[in-house]
C-alpha cells in the first residue's frame, strides 16, 4: 500500500520525544534524501548562498583551485559567473586512473603556478579544495599544500568539500569555517578590537549592535566577510575577542582560542525583542561594559505592538532557508498573536530549547522533514497567510511571500525590524 | 596541462545524462552519493525538475557506509521511497564515491530486486566522465529495462502505437525544453508518422514499444550506438538529425564572416553546418565539441577537443572569422578576434544564456 502522506509531526510531539530521540525521517543519514526544490541547499549548499567552495573564498585576495572530479565542480559553472566570483575558481579535473595512482595531487603545484600566471590580480592565497574522492583516498592534503606552498611562493591552504562527513564530528560547513580563519597568527591583543564571526556574508552594518559596540569602547569591528584585504584580514588576530553568532562557527572559534589565545562568546539571532535585549544585557554584563538599547528596544517594541495589531491570528509558515533559526521565528510570530501553522525544517538537538519553548506557544504547528522521501507528494494543505524563507515560499505561494534569505545578514532589534518591514512589503 | 581549466568550467557529467533519460518515466531513481551530486543533478543539470515532480533522491551515503561497504544500508533505504512512490522500476545512478569503492552495481540491483519485486537498473557512471557518457549508459540501461521480466510484468504495450523513436532528446543536448514537441510536429507533417521522444514528454509505456517503431531518429551522439544496434537488430531505419525542413531558419545566418567553427553537441552542430550550407553559406564550417564525436558523422577538419588549451589553440590558430558556441567558452577566447554568435548548450552553461537561445527548433 502506497503512502502519499508527506511525513510531518507536531511540535507538541517533538517536545514530547526530546532531544535524544529526534525522528529517523529529519536525519539524513536513516534515508534517503530528497531534494525538492526548496530543499536544494541541503544536499549542496552551494547551491544557493554558500557553499565550501565559495566560503573559502572569504579569504580576502584568495582563489580556489577545485581538484576532483568534474560532477563535484559543475554548480560553480553557474554560481560563480552569478555571483561574481569565476575569475576566482579553477579547476583540475580528476579522471579514473587518478583515482588508481593519485597523480592528480603531483600536478597540484603546476596548477598552482599556471594560476598565478593568469590571475589578475596575483592571489595572496590559494585554497585548493578536494572532494569526498579524496576523502576515501585518506589523501593527506595539509602535506601536499605546504610542498606546493615552498614550490609556488604563495601561501596554500587546504580546504575539503567532504559532504560524506556531513553529520560527522567536523561536517563540512563547520570545518571550512575553520579554514577561513586558519591564516591568522598571533599578535597582540588590541582592547578596543573585536571580531565577529559566524555567517560568510557581513552583517547589516547599520544594525544596532555595531553602534552599541562602538558606544562601549570598541573602535575596531571585524568581519572576514566584509574584508577586500588580506593585509585587512590579518588584522583579526589583534582583536581581543572573538563573538560568534553562529554555532556552527564554534569549532574555528576554540580553534583560535587554541592557537593564538583569541577568547570567544556566543550570540546567537534572535527575534524575540524581549530576548534580544536579554542577550544584550548578559552579553555587556560579561565583557564588563554597559549597553543602553533602550532606545532601540523601544522602537523595536513599538513596531512589533503595530505588527501584532495588524496581524494577529495569520497564520505562518517558515522554513529553513532563512535568515533565522524557523523554530525561535516561529516563536516570535505565536508570541504575538499569529499562527505558525507549517514549518518546514530539519530538527538537531540545538533547536529544542526553542521548539520546548514553541510546543507551549503553538504546540499544534506541523513540522516537516523537508528531505524526507515522502515530500515528493507535499502540496500546500491550506493556504498560509505568510510564508517565510526561500523553501516555505516555494512551497507556499500564495500568501504574503518573504524569502528572507539576502546575503546582507540581519541581526538584533534591526533585524526585526527589517523583517517586519519585509513582510510588509509583501503585504503591499 | 590535462585536466586544467584556467577560464572554463566543468561540464555536465555523467551522472547528469543518465539521471535525465530516466526522468520523466516514473521511476525511483537514486543518486549514490552524499548529496552534493544530487543537488547539482536537480539544481543544475535538470530544468524539468522545476517543473516536473520526479522521485529523484539521493543516497546520503556517509563516511561509514563507503568505508564499511555497507550496500544493505542503502537497499533498506529505498523501502521507504518503495513505500512512498508507485514506482515501475528503480534506477541507482553512480558517481565517485560508489567508483572509488568499486560498488557492484550488478550486485546492488540484483538485491534491490529481490527484496522489492520491481525492476532495477544500476548505471555505473562516475562523475568523471561527461554527461554524454551517462546518457549512453541510460540509453542501454532503458533497453535492458524494456527486456526485463519484471518489468513487463508490470508495464504493457502503450495504448497509441508509434512508428517513430527519437533517441537523445534530453535537455543537455537540444535548443530548448520545447524542442521534443516541435520535432514531433515535424515528423508527423514530413512523414505522416507519429513519433515519440524518448525521456521527453514520453510515457512509462512508451519503452515497452520501442522495437516496433520502423525509424529511429538520434539527435545526439551518445544514442548513435544504441540506435544503430537498434537498427540492426529490428531491421528499423536509422536516421540522424533534428528533420529540420525549410521553414527551420538560423536567424545569425547575415552575421557569419570568413570560416566557421560550431561547438557544440556534434549531432546539432551538424544540423546548423547543414543548415548553413542549404541557404548558400558555402564558407569552410567546421565542427568541434568537448563531447563524444561520432567519426562516420564528421568531416575533415571536425575535432573532439580534450582539454581547454586544445580549444584555445586551435580557435587561435584556425583563422576562423565566426564561432557559433555556447557564451561560456568565450570566456577563454578573450584575446581573440572573432564574431561570436551566441549557441547555448545546456550541458555547458545551464540556465545561464538559455534565453539568448536563436533556435526555434
């Protein structure tokens, strides 16, 4: 007997199964995945925003030199002429015999040196990246790009696009973040510098955060993503501290901590105007400095009060594929009236403290495991009044469509604001 | 230096030309990688799966699974895509990770097929090799397919008998996604005969009548071997191109200066050196194409190019005054002086330049 129910579960029934027993269906590794088009990201997060081969290239005045087969390179064809980054990708494409003998990686500093011929301008760095070949191969790539290294004159970093890793101890996302900061040596510490990582695009820099920053001291704000200059990016080293906003920055984060002494804290993106200005007050309370967002608190209030005036009891979906954890937003939007109906997300033991906290609010909003096999029969069970996120609006159309999903990152009372901002745009 | 790209990009693989002959049959085809290959499958390489639902998944193979060789993990996977899916046949599509283990395709369908009762095909592709090489082995595979016991167990006859087969009809390899239904309508005015394209806008059933079609036509190389053995065997009629008849035009053809150099998939570029030589454009037009190229359907001066040096070389020193090729190779001939006229070639660039594509056919 066919079944052509597209898998879902309530939020209630998650905070009831807990952290330890998430259901097969959101872990990738049970089954097979499918890859709706809303759910491309997943299996190849390059496809759409960032994937390893374009964080590398985070790296200010760095190219890439992609060495695998042809499969592994062939979205780059399109991403990078779209995105602005081909002249910054090569590529040394593996045959079967390289797969026998391993001459591919012999050929590595030739192509090194044939890239330096033509790259203008000359790259401060070349990542070379390997795929999951050389993964099973156990190819020992930091040897090799040290030995390219001495031969080229130009300093090589390996990176590794290793997605059969991809629930593994150090995935992939998590590993190239590593690699991005990998170049920073110690110096010393400048009290008046901090370093921002966590997302590969900057953050809106007129988000409130950098003002209250600046307000408390701090002259010197980093971010790699918002850097052209690699003499810029090795500045970095001279913060005094590092603030992460993404957990999965956290590993390079105690990488540093470990390397060159640089400490870290943890923020996370949030919604909730009410936790924000928490996160503040906490965050301030630890570096010993004081943040008065009263004024930003207060405005994000009051727009939120109009927000929920205007659109209380719509109902919401969100999706994985924006700018937000979809649990945390979910909670925000029951908080003020609305309903989150749908979400479409995959569920790790980071969300539950906000699905616990979204089981209260709106216990009764379905969850669907975007990649479950099932979802090749999902169509939109009843329209939504607002859909958020890339994956939600293509799979809920016909409301008030908000992808949410620009490289610009949001973040704090801004954050907010801009998202209800977008939502009214849609509205309009 | 083999291998190297300074200024172009991969192709299409492998992988992308098998996944594409399967997909609109109604199959489970499953991906054996990690992910990532099935994403650039489906965001890249296939424009119907925006608009066509098709059970196509990936393996999520992990470390452990290649390490370990653990084949039963991924036939108890596809349970619940058997359990979700009316499928009539499974398709496993390889790529490196399955190559570098040495996966046993043969093994793999043989098991699925046990524990499941449908029909499976295994195609070994491996990523490394272009997407005509894929196409080739799908284009087998189907006929394998057709053969099977558990197959025509389950799928009949088509309801509409044909007499016409087009082979090679996938998006990697023609103009647009229109160009299935416009050949049809070409076949059926010029012969009389109805026809169907196999893989577009073909039906599960329409497999099951291949051999009673009494002409197949192919319009890429990589269905050239297929189709002759086809011929061959039924006493069919083998007949290569697009039927382009004189109401088909080339709208570039005032903008062409000094001799012409085509890339692209040879069968099509073939058809535009006709075209051009049918309207009086008697200048030398040679053929050249990254992809496979079939020597009984090349003239003197057509090439197979292996590397982008190759390609560059020779456009430098061709002394051709006009390239007809996809936007994408330009990018390697910035140097050079020539009249390019823009021919996309989806297998080369995507969805990229699909809308500067000048033929409406």
């Amino acid at each position: 007997m066919i079944n052509e129910t597209p898998y879902s579960i309530s939020v209630a029934e998650l905070k009831e199964l807990g952290k330890d027993n998430i259901p097969g269906e959101f872990v990738p590794s049970c089954h097979l995945i499918y890859s709706s088009p809303a759910t491309l990201s997943y299996n190849s997060p390059g496809a759409i925003g960032f994937g390893v081969k374009r964080a590398a290239l985070v790296i200010p005045e760095s190219v890439m030199l992609l060495v695998a087969p042809a499969c592994c390179g062939r979205n780059s064809t399109i991403l990078s002429s779209e995105e602005g980054y081909a002249d910054r990708m090569f590529y040394l494409e593996m045959d079967e015999t390289d797969l026998v003998t391993g001459r591919h990686l012999n050929m590595i500093p030739q192509a090194i040196n044939e890239i330096l011929e033509v790259a203008d301008p000359r790259p401060e760095v070349v990542t070379v990246c390997t795929t999951c070949v050389d993964a099973l191969l156990a190819t020992d790539l930091e040897s090799i790009c040290m030995d390219a290294e001495e031969k080229c004159g130009v300093r090589v970093v390996p990176s590794y696009m290793y997605a059969l890793t991809r629930e593994g101890r150090k995935p992939p996302m998590t590993v190239i973040r590593q690699t991005i900061y990998s170049l920073l040596e110690k110096q010393d510490r400048m009290p008046d510098r901090v370093n921002i990582m966590g997302f590969f695009s900057a953050l809106d820099p007129e988000n409130e955060f950098f003002a209250l920053l600046r307000k408390a001291g701090i002259k010197e704000i980093y971010e790699a993503g918002a850097m052209d200059k690699f003499s810029d990016y090795q500045k970095i080293s001279s913060a005094n501290f590092n603030i992460v906003l993404d957990k999965e920055s956290n590993f390079a984060a105690e990488d540093l901590k470990n390397r060159i002494d640089m400490p870290y804290i943890e923020l996370a993106r949030l919604y909730d105007p009410e936790k924000i200005h928490k996160q503040y007050q906490l965050f301030a309370k630890a570096i010993g400095v004081v943040f008065d967002d009263s004024a930003y608190y207060e405005e994000a209030l009051k727009r939120v009060e109009e927000f929920k005036n205007k659109y209380e009891g719509c109902t919401v979906a969100i999706g994985d594929m924006c700018n937000a954890n979809s649990f945390e937003l979910a909670g925000f939007f029951a908080k003020c009236g609305l309903v989150p109906k749908v979400l479409f997300s995959n569920v790790t033991v980071e969300d539950f403290p906000y699905i616990n906290r979204l089981a209260d609010l709106a216990g009764d909003a379905r969850v669907y495991a975007g990649i479950s096999p099932s979802m090749v029969h999902y169509r939109d069970p009843e329209k939504v009044d607002i859909a958020i996120g890339k994956d939600a609006c293509i799979y809920c159309d016909a409301g008030i469509n908000v992808d949410w999903f620009s490289e610009k990152q949001p973040f704090g009372f801004k954050g907010l604001i801009d998202l209800i901002d977008e939502i009214e745009r849609g509205n309009a | 230096m083999k291998g190297f790209f300074r200024y172009l990009s991969p192709f299409s693989p492998d992988q992308s030309g098998a996944s594409a002959v399967f997909f609109e049959y109604g199959g489970i085809t499953v991906i054996v990688d990690a992910g990532g290959c099935t994403g650039n499958v489906c965001g890249f390489d296939e424009p119907r799966w925006f608009i066509k639902k098709s059970a196509v998944y990936s393996a999520g193979l992990r470390d452990m699974d290649a390490i370990l060789g653990r084949d039963e993990r991924l036939i108890e996977k596809l349970g619940d895509a058997v359990d979700t899916v009316d499928a009539n046949f499974i398709a496993l599509i390889g790529t490196p990770v399955p190559a570098v283990i040495a996966t046993d395709m043969t093994g793999l369908k043989k098991m699925a097929e046990e524990k499941y009762g449908l029909p499976v095909v295994g195609i070994s592709t491996n990523g490394m090799d272009t997407y005509e090489a894929g196409e080739k082995k799908g284009y087998k595979a189907l006929l394998e397919l057709k053969d099977d016991p558990l197959f025509k167990e389950r799928v009949k006859e088509p309801a509409d008998q044909f007499d016409v087969c087009v082979w090679g009809m996938t998006p990697l390899n023609i103009p647009s996604l229109e160009s299935a239904a416009m050949m049809r309508e070409r076949i059926e005015k010029t012969c009389g005969l109805k026809a169907v394209t196999l893989g577009m806008d073909s039906d599960i059933t329409d497999i099951a009548g291949i051999e009673n079609a009494k002409i197949h036509y192919c319009v890429s190389p990589s269905s050239y071997d297929v189709v002759k053995k086809l011929c061959e065997k039924t006493g069919a009629e083998m007949r290569i191109g697009f039927e382009n008849g004189e109401e088909c035009v080339l709208p570039f053809e005032d903008r062409i200066k000094g001799d012409v150099l085509i890339v692209h998939q040879q069968i099509l570029a073939n058809e535009i050196r006709s075209m051009l030589r049918r309207d009086g454009i008697e200048n030398r037009t040679d053929v050249v194409s990254f992809f496979e190229m079939i020597p009984e359907l090349s003239e003197d001066g057509d090439t197979y190019i292996k590397s982008e040096k190759e390609f560059t070389d020779l456009v430098k020193n061709g002394n051709y005054g006009t390239i007809i090729c996809d936007p994408l190779y330009m990018r390697a001939l910035k140097d050079t002086e020539i009249e390019h006229i823009s021919l996309p070639h989806f297998a080369v660039s995507g969805e990229m330049y699909a809308d500067e594509n000048p033929l409406e056919w």
